[in-house]
C-alpha cells in the first residue's frame, strides 16, 4: 500500500488545530516548535492549498484545512488502534486515566467503582474528579465522563449505563401526614429542590394514559443529594430525586415513594468519552468493567 504522506505530518498538524497554536502542539508533542512549523508547511505543500490561518497570537484553520483535520484525525485514530491491537494485545493495563462525574453519582456509584477497578488493575492510576458543572472532556483532558439525565447533541460517544425515572419522596413519616391520592395533593405541600434541576418548578405526572402536571411549593434548594435527604429528614417536605441516587434509601426504608401508581420523567446514565480518542488497554477496561459493575440493561 503506498502512503502518500508522512503521518507524523498528520499528527504535527491535528495537535496544531486541537491545542490552537504552533508552540503548544511542540510542548504537547515533545518537539521543537520549529520542526512543527517546518512539518505544517511542507505538508500544505503537499496537499497544494492552506491548511492554516496565522497571526502573531492564534491560528485556526481554513476551510480546506476543517476539512482535511476531520479526516487526518480519523486516519491517524485508525492507524494507532491498529498499532494498539499489535502491541497492547498482550500487555497488561497501565497508565493514567481522568475521570469525571456528578458529585452525588461520583460518591455513591463512581468511587467504589473505581476502588474495584483498580483493584483488579492496580498500575491504572485514576484521577476522579466530582463536578457538578458539565465539563468539556476534549478541553479538560478527559479520557471519560459520566453523565446523568439527558444527553445534549455532541460529538462525544456514550454508552447507557441504565435507565432512571424521577419520583417524589419523603420520610415514612411525612408520608402519612402528606397522604397524598393524586398529584395535586403535592401542590402544597412544602418542597426541596436540586439545584442539579435547574429550577424546575412544574411536574408532570402519568398514569394509565392521563397526565397531570402541578406547581410546587419550593422555596428551598440544595445541591447535593445527600444534603437533600438530610433534610427531608428533619421535616415535613418532600422532593423529587432520580431513583438511582437513593435506592439504597428506599430499601431501607429511610425514604418512600409517594404516588406509586404514577410515573414521571425517565432518563439515563451514561460514560461519555471524546471523539476520535486511541482507547489505551486501562481506558478499554475501564469502560468493559464499568458496563458490566455499574450498568444495569436499560
């Protein structure tokens, strides 16, 4: 097979497009400035248009060269997993891996996850960090992120971990006192709110093809579930929380469900990694184990 180019010139100038200038591809790359330069404009030599438009402070691509980064990134990912199935086939996981997560999912799900993981793999090393912020995995370096709820349209790839639904709880106590027969009942009853939620303040709930949607009567919010439950414990209120953040507190009866006949919205969990990424045997294993230790079928 003849290959035309050089492919380092590829990688030269995909890291030159992805970090933004010249001098910070070289440092991501471990060379010289001038050789990266040297290599960008031999390469438009080769392709016979500009790839890059230059100023004194940034540089971003020409239309051809948009076009051209898609593809070279492409073919550059497929010529590393071919060299990574050669090469890692045998090799036991190793490395680093960033991970991101929910603060509240991260503490209940993520952490014992990853103290499994590296159990079973123990020269992975995993940065996790707990943000309830949506953070960029490209721009932040993020080999994967987990994510709760519903998926805004990216380039990212995801993989459902399971399904949830949003119901409404409260202490066995304030359940009686609540006694709640249909939505409405909830209207006045005083509420706690996730920040995670983004204000919400209007509910829909379903049953038997009916829907019923109510305003409630929120004037407290809270960031963390934990905190969240902490709350409903010392009062009469009630919230709204996905079923997979408190599981273990409806099993065991600290929580329950009010209105178990009707059902509210459903979403997902998912493990989100960047486009175009070269999967390192940790990364591969990682996502394996988390399917199978984390995911339930959704």
């Amino acid at each position: 097979m003849d290959i035309r180019y050089n492919l380092n010139r590829l990688a030269y100038f995909v890291a030159t497009v992805d970090s933004g200038t010249i001098t910070a591809a070289a440092r991501q790359l471990g060379i010289s400035k001038a050789v990266v330069s040297k290599q960008l404009q031999i390469l438009e030599q080769e392709i016979g248009t500009p790839l890059l438009l230059r100023n004194t402070r940034h540089m971003q691509p020409t239309d051809a060269g948009l076009a051209f980064f898609e593809d070279a990134k492409a073919a550059l990912t497929q010529a590393n997993n071919a060299y990574e199935r050669v090469l890692d086939r045998d090799q036991r996981p190793k490395g680093r891996l960033r991970v991101t997560a929910p603060v509240d999912y991260g503490m209940s799900h993520v952490a014992p996850f990853v103290a499994r993981f590296q159990g079973a793999y123990p020269e992975v090393e995993v940065d996790l960090f707990l943000n309830d912020m949506r953070v960029d995995l490209i721009e932040e370096r993020y080999d994967v992120g987990f994510r709760i709820g519903w998926l805004k349209d990216s380039s990212n790839l995801a993989r459902k971990l399971r399904d949830f639904e949003e119901i409404p709880v409260c202490t066995p106590e304030s359940f009686d006192r609540i006694n709640a027969k249909v939505p409405q009942d909830l209207s006045a009853v005083p509420f706690v709110r996730s920040h995670a939620l983004e204000g919400q303040a209007d509910w829909t709930f379903t049953k038997d093809g009916l829907q019923e949607t109510i305003t409630v009567n929120g004037t407290t919010q809270i960031n963390i579930t934990l905190a969240i439950r902490a709350y409903l414990m010392e009062g009469t209120a009630f919230s709204i929380l996905p079923d997979v953040m408190i599981e273990d507190d409806l099993a065991a009866g600290r929580l329950k469900r009010l209105l178990p006949d009707w059902s509210m919205r459903k979403g997902g969990v998912f493990m989100v990694t960047p486009p175009g990424q070269v999967r390192s045997n940790a990364l591969k294993r990682f996502l394996e184990m988390g399917r199978s230790h984390i995911g339930r079928p959704g």
